[in-house]
C-alpha cells in the first residue's frame, strides 16, 4: 500500500472511540485557542479589506465568518477564517516544524459546520484527524522545506483540511487519495510574504483549497493516486531531502 493510500485509509478507518481522552482534551484546547485568535483578528485591516473584495463574489451565504456579522458561502468562509485567526499569529505553533496546525483545519471546519449540521464529537475528532494528517506530512519534509522558503503552514495545510472535512462528508479510502491528491495539487504559500497581509492569506487559502479538495474527492473528481511519495509528488518536488517513514 502506498503511503498516500496508508495515510487515507487511517483517516477514513479512524473511529471516535479510539481518541485518548488526553488527545481530546489538547484537542478542545487547541481549538479554544483558535477561537481566541478568530475573535482577536476578526476586526484587522487585512480580513477587512478581504471580506469587502471578495464579498461581489460569494455563492449564497450559508455561514458566517468567525467574528463578523457578514455570511459568505462556505469556501470563502474558510479563506476569511484563515485570514482572521491568523492574522496576529498567537495561534498554536509546533516546535518540530513550525506549523500552526490549528488554523488551516479548524477554518475549513467550521465554514463546514456552518453550513451543515455537524456534531460536536464529529468536529473535534475531524480537527484531530486534520491536525495529525499536516503534522505527519510535516515532519517528513522538515527542514528542507521550510528552508527552501516554502510557508509549511500553509503547504502541508491544505492537506489537514482535506482529511477534516473529507472525514466528516464520509469520503472512503479512494476518494480520501483523490483529495489529497487534490490537496497537493493546491499546496502553496512561500516564506517571503512573512510581514504582509499575505502571509495570514495563505493558510487561510490553505483551509479553502482543503475544503475544495474534499468536495471534489467525495463527487469522484480523480487525482494522481500517488500525490506524497511519488517521483513528481508532494515531497520530492517541494523538498531536497524527506523522510516519508514520518507519516
């Protein structure tokens, strides 16, 4: 089995009952956090200026944004709640590869949650599942690819969001490829953008292309079936040296 499969099908065959009652009380943590930045950065320039270009080019609004009285469809809420919870960047950070792994995940959730009815179980054991999925991927291709100046935060985002929203549309095992496949495909965002209102854009990108990517997986949008470990995939285009036994 590949390990693009091997990660899906962790991801799809995950059930509620095995999470550690400590890796769900990190996990509420985490996501209280989250909730503190959305709030904190909910009335900064940035998200400003976003939610008034982008808002011409909204769907039908079905959810709000974090902190804002304004409804969006549900895939620029996940741009703008990126934006808003990352804007100040006190959200939570990991000191083996320096990605804040909540934000991508939770600000596709919770566009999703707004537009579809969602248990509280559900969400955290998704943000959970998100949140291993970027980390693991992470640490494969850390340091090199944070050295080469691409934004991990943002790069191995996109691919939490998919597995979070994917896990709660109830994508199986080739779909879950498929969007992953789909997350790759999408993962961007480069250090140089550190210090502008860009820098929070991109995980928030991150969380809207995850989100686009598990759609699409669940309608049988196909995508290369190899998207982390192949000779053009994920890691070997976006890192000098990685170490996919880290998955």
């Amino acid at each position: 089995m590949s390990v693009t499969e091997t990660l899906a099908t962790y991801v799809v065959d995950s059930d509620l009952s095995s999470l550690p009652n400590d890796v769900r009380r990190e996990a509420m943590r985490a996501i209280l956090n989250y909730l503190g930045c959305a709030l904190g950065g909910s009335i900064e320039p940035a998200l400003n200026v976003a939610i008034a270009t982008l808002a011409p080019f909204s769907g039908p609004p079905t959810t709000n944004v974090l902190g804002r009285a304004e409804r969006f469809d549900a895939l620029h809420a996940a741009l703008l709640n990126g934006i808003g919870s990352h804007v100040h960047e006190y959200d939570d950070t990991l000191p083996k590869n320096y990605i804040h792994p909540s934000v991508p995940v939770a600000s596709a959730l919770f566009a999703y949650a707004g537009a579809n009815r969602v248990s509280g179980q559900d969400f955290l054991h998704a943000f959970v599942l998100g949140f291993e999925v970027e980390s693991r991927i992470g640490n494969a291709v850390y340091p090199a690819h944070y050295e080469a100046g691409w934004h991990i935060t943002s790069t191995t985002g996109v691919f939490g969001a998919a597995a979070a929203v994917g896990k709660l549309m109830g994508l199986d095992t080739r779909q879950m490829v498929w969007a992953f496949g789909l997350a790759a495909t999408q993962a961007a965002g480069i250090r140089e953008m550190f210090g502008s209102m860009a820098k929070s854009f991109q995980p928030g990108r991150a969380a809207q292309n995850g989100y686009t990517a598990a759609l699409l997986g669940g309608a049988n949008f196909t995508a290369g079936e190899h998207a982390l470990e192949g000779a053009r995939g994920f890691a070997a285009v976006t890192a000098a040296h990685y170490d996919l036994d880290k998955v």
